[in-house]
C-alpha cells in the first residue's frame, strides 16, 4: 500500500515555537529539543523589547508563562532575566528565561551546517540560508546574522 502513496513535494517537519509538546514554547529548551528531533524548520515568534533588544515571545505579555501582566513591548532585558517562563509547564524548566534571538541563532546555526567548524555560527547561518534559498546577495540578512 505505501508504495502506492506518492507526493509530489517533500514533507517537513515543522516544530511550532520549538519542540512545545515537550518543553515550554519559544524557549531554548524548545529549540534545542527541537533541533534534537531533527525538524525541518524551527519557527519561533519575535518581539521587540523597550530597550530595542529582539526576543523570542509569542504573546504580549507573560501571564500565561509567568502570571506577569508586563507586555514584552514594555519590558527591558533586565525585567525578562527575572521571569521564569518554564515552571508553569514544568518544575524541571524553572530556569528558562525568554531568549533573544541573538541566543537562538548560533544553536541553529550549528545544528545546519555543524560539520563546518571552520565557520562562525553566523557565518554558518548564512551559508544554510544560501543554500536552501539559493540567494546570491546576502547583505541583507548579513548584517543581522553578524550581530
């Protein structure tokens, strides 16, 4: 029978806000597990702290991961190092904090093109980037990947 069952493009797992059946959602711990079970594509959500930094949260605010009514648009680094955002899924994650996406971008980095260690993780990023999108000119994402 499954011979029979054909598909015109190749399936991909996609691990929505990192592996969150598993681990608390757009934590490192999600990503990481993500990148442990091997999925295609890790997709996490981004927000833009008061002090301009770029982190992984899904929703305005930390009530549901922390019971904490500050939205992350009004929050500063050193407000989000003091929110546990794994305990409501687990005791074992109490020690999750929401990461920025300069945290997040080496560990993808590595896991795609891990057998380049004679690269940066941004310069491996890059590299995966131009490969799976065949570009050519990368100034655009280079800046960002660099930081």
């Amino acid at each position: 029978m499954a011979e029979r069952v054909s598909a015109e493009r190749e399936i991909e797992i996609i691990a929505h806000r990192g592996a969150s059946v598993t681990r608390p959602e757009n934590s490192m711990a999600a990503v990481e597990q993500a990148l442990v079970e091997q999925s295609d594509w890790v997709e996490i959500d981004v927000q833009e702290t008061a002090d301009g930094q770029i982190v992984v949260a899904h929703d305005s605010d930390f009530m549901k991961m922390a019971g904490i009514d500050l939205k992350v648009w009004n929050a500063t680094m050193a407000d989000l190092a003091g929110i546990d955002i794994g305990s409501w899924f687990d005791p074992a994650y109490a020690a999750e904090h929401t990461p920025t996406l300069r945290e997040v971008k080496p560990a993808l980095a590595r896991q795609v093109m891990g057998a380049r260690n004679d690269l940066s993780a941004p310069e491996r990023l890059l590299l995966w980037i131009s490969d799976r999108f065949r570009l050519k000119n990368l100034d655009l994402v280079a800046e960002e990947a660099d930081a």
